[in-house]
C-alpha cells in the first residue's frame, strides 16, 4: 500500500498531501506514516502533528487553521479544519514580473475577422438584445425566425443570438443600473456581432436613449433599436425580423483573415472546482495565458469573491501600488456588500466544491489565482467596463459563473477559457468558450462536453507548462473558427446573466 504515486505535495513547507485516489485507512506514504481512516480523491492528509488554532499549510500559503488537534496520517477537512480571518501583507509591487514579448515576427496569428472599426473577433453572430425583461419574448421570437434553412444562405453567419435577461426595470441602487446597462452596451458594440438589433418596451429604467447615449453607441445599419411601445409587440417582432434579414447579407460578406494573437482578450473562468483545479488546470491555464500575454495578448482573471484571501498574491505583482490598491479597493467593497446581505465572503466553497476536497475559500482561491499565470499585475476593472491593457488585468465580478464572464464579455473578451472538476457545463454567445477539466476521470465521463483533459498533470503523463502549450494552442484553434464542445450543443443562448447588484424594487 506504500504508492507515493497516489499523493501530491504541492511545497515542501506544506503539512498536508493531496490523494490523488480514493485511499484506504492504513495507506502507508513518506515510507514510515499511515492513514488513520480513508481520504477520498482531492482530500488532504496531514504530515505533521497540528494542535487546534495551527495553521494548515498548502502551495505554501495558510489555507485554514486546525479546529482540533490533527495526528499524522489523518484526514482534514471540514470535521477538524476551519476558515480564520488572518493578517496578509500586500507587499505591493515586490513579485512584479514584466512579460518578455516575442520578436514580432516570430508572433502568432488566429483566423479572425476584421471589423471595420478595427477590432479583431473570433465569431460571426448577429445579435438580437433586450434592454429589459419586458421585451424579452419579443427578442426569443425574433431569433427563432432564423432557421437553420434561412441561416444555411449566410455559411459565413454563425447564427442569430437571442440575449435576454431578467433586470433593466426596479433596479434598487444606480450601481445596479450600471452594470446593467454596460452589460447590454458591450455586448451590442463586441465585435463577435457583424450586427445587432436592441429591444426595449419603452418605460422601463434602462432606457433606450440613455443607453446609445452613455455606451457610445451610434444606430445604423449594423446597429437598430426598437421599442415595443411604440408600435406594439407583433410589429415590434416583424420589424426586428425585418432587420436582421437586412444585416444577414452584409454580415455573411466578411471572411477570416490572419489576425496577430495579440488582438486576443482571454477571460479566464474556473466553475464546480475540486482540490485538482489548482493543481492542473488553472496552474496549466495560466502557463497558458503567459503564453498569450508574451504574444502581446491579455488574459482577464475575474470572481473577486474567489480570490478573496488570495488578494496578496496579486497585489504583489501589482504593476503600482494604484494598481494594488484598486483591487484592496474591491475585495473591501465585497466585504462591504456581504455584509450589508448578511451573509461572509468565507461561506465559500459550494457542497460540490467541499465534496471535491475544498474545505476553506482560502483553499479555493489559492486554487483560482493560478489560472492568472505569473506575470504583472496591469489593471483592474469595474464590473464589465471595456478591457484595454494588454497583459493581465483583474475584473470585479461575482463568483456565480454566469455573471462573471458575462461581465467580461461584455469588457470585449474575445475567447473564454473555463476550468471545472466536478463538470460544468458552461457556454458562452458571442464569445466560445472552452472547458478545461482538471482530471481524466471526469474528462472521460463527460469527454463531449470537455475540451480540454488537464487531468494528464495529475496522471503525471505532462507538465503544468506542457499543458499550457497544449491550451494555447486550443485557444489559437477556437478562435479560428474550431468549435467548442459547448458550441457544438448548442450551449450559450440562455447564460447572458448582467449582474444587478442591489435590491430589486
């Protein structure tokens, strides 16, 4: 039983092992030590005595502290293991690490379009956008009229996007608002849409004429708006019809072309982590993203909920200390709003999450800032406000999925890159998003929706960088014009999700 194959040590100043299997009591590991019960996949193990208010220790970081005392061999998780709020030292700027950018003639390129105001994207849609809720059915029925048989006349369409959501009206805070309306504004000005149409009712609080106005937004012919009030719902729908069967022909006329790599924004998501995501996939994400960034790219990290007790890394290789202080700025902001919710930012992780031997958010957001790779820290940005520095850059959004990349597509993210353990099943309208899972066991459970096995770390068949060559390569591939496994279902008309935050009224 003495297979040290079967565990993990992440640095060598940790006092816990990862399982990498389901172990048994009595499982002998360093040689001389056994398991005092059985440790499921993901869990830890202690390798050294703890005391009750000790520090646990993994990636060398403190990821919770000791509720009772701990023997070699025994299991920790939530039964003997708790979050505690701890002082951590920002240390502004100490690890900054500038990215050394390829020789331009040696830089990548993908297969993208070029818009004619210059911007690069990755997909061809048209969409079809409700500035509220109350015009939704009408935004659904328009996008239904493009069947596969019309839609086969435009091959270089990729399809009409119906984007509804269930805000824009009774918005409680002006925060609120703002992020509603620079959700609807970044989506209609990406440049993954050769057109879009804006649907309102005519009353509600995101108004139409206060939406061009504030997002910069000129109508013309790739860009209509409509009010339903104004003419009411089925001419509404004709006219919206109408308009896209006007925008199909000129949309269907642009063609990939080379586009240097550096035109990409990646976002960078992880959704139903296990204890393998920050050992695979997001270290292997974001080997991956420095790989885009040295092209000249940028890679988003996001969920400040889930680097909440990680910040300090970040702030670290902030750029500034400005830099720094922006994002000490939100996580304080988060502390703020949760509790004015009632609620701690430390009642993270998910059952799934626990269930995959995340005991703590410590230990969750440890896991979460490696899809972040290792360079500067250039920016940070409000909830979904257009991203434009090149590097790696930190937008402010919730940790609920849906909300997170929607935010930052809104930003002008171009690909998306998803990490899961447990098997989320995410897809993402105008922009194709790609899932990377963090073991082979639920890789080959759920291999059509996965698009990337990062479980081959764990398998110790490659290395963090070799994976993240291996994901560079995929993001070079999808923003081609390869599908994603969740383009291929079909996913991403139901998850544009603008995060209101504030009481709705």
């Amino acid at each position: 039983m003495a297979d040290q194959s079967k565990t993990i040590r992440l640095h060598s100043n940790d006092n816990v092992l990862v399982a990498k299997s389901l172990l048994q009591s009595g499982f002998v590991f360093q040689h001389q030590y056994a398991t005092s019960a059985m440790v499921p996949a993901g869990h830890k193990i202690a390798t050294a005595a703890l005391t009750a208010g000790q520090a646990i220790i993994k990636y060398n970081q403190v990821i919770g502290f000791a509720t009772a005392d701990i023997k070699i061999g025994d299991h920790v998780h939530e039964h003997n293991m708790a979050y505690a709020d701890f002082e951590r030292d920002y240390a502004f700027g100490t690890g900054r690490k500038d990215a050394k950018l390829v020789p331009e003639n040696e830089q990548r390129a993908f297969q993208g379009y070029r818009r004619a105001n210059g911007l690069a994207a990755t997909r061809n849609y048209i969409g079809v956008i409700a500035t509220v809720n109350c015009s939704a059915t009408v935004v659904k029925k328009i996008a239904e009229h493009f069947t596969d048989e019309i839609l086969s006349e435009y091959p270089n369409v990729d399809g009409v996007v119906a984007l509804t959501h269930g805000s824009g009206c009774g918005m409680g805070t002006y925060e609120g608002h703002l992020m509603v309306q620079r959700c609807v504004g970044g989506y209609a000005r990406h440049p993954n849409f050769g057109g879009v149409v804006i649907v309102g009712l005519g009353c509600e609080g995101l108004q139409m004429k206060g939406l061009l106005q504030k997002e910069n937004l000129v109508a013309g012919d790739s860009l209509r708006t409509l009010i339903i009030q104004e003419s009411g719902a089925r001419a509404a729908l004709e006219q919206g019809i109408e308009a896209v069967m006007e925008m199909l022909p000129i949309t269907d006329k642009v063609c990939r072309t080379a586009i240097p790599a550096s035109e990409l924004i990646l976002a960078l998501e992880c959704g139903g982590s296990d204890a393998y995501s920050g050992i695979s996939a997001n270290p292997g994400l974001g080997a991956a993203a420095d790989l885009l960034i040295q092209q000249g790219g940028t890679a988003c990290l996001a969920e400040t909920p889930e680097i909440f007790g990680a910040e300090h890394l970040l702030t670290r290789r902030a750029v500034s200390q400005e830099v720094g202080e922006k994002l000490v700025a939100r996580v304080k902001w988060w502390e703020d709003y949760a509790k004015r919710n009632n609620t701690t930012l430390n009642n993270n992780p998910a059952p799934g999450n626990k269930a995959g031997g995340l005991t703590t958010i410590l230990e969750k957001s440890l896991g979460a800032v490696a899809k972040g790779g290792t360079t500067s820290l250039m920016d940070v940005y409000e909830y979904a406000t257009p991203i434009t520095s090149k590097g790696f850059v930190f937008m402010d959004t919730p940790g609920y999925d849906p909300a997170s990349v929607t935010g930052m597509i809104a930003g002008g993210a171009n690909i998306v890159c998803f990490s899961t353990g447990r098997g989320s099943v995410y897809g993402s309208k105008p922009t194709p998003c790609l899932k990377l899972a963090t073991n082979s066991l639920m890789y080959n459970r759920m291999s059509e929706d996965m698009d990337v096995n990062c479980g081959i770390v764990i398998d110790g068949d490659a290395s963090i960088n070799e994976l993240g060559e291996i994901i560079f390569e995929k993001i070079l591939a999808t923003a081609s014009g390869e599908p994603s496994k969740s383009e291929l279902f079909g996913l991403g008309d139901l998850e544009f999700l603008p995060w209101a935050a504030g009481a709705v009224l």
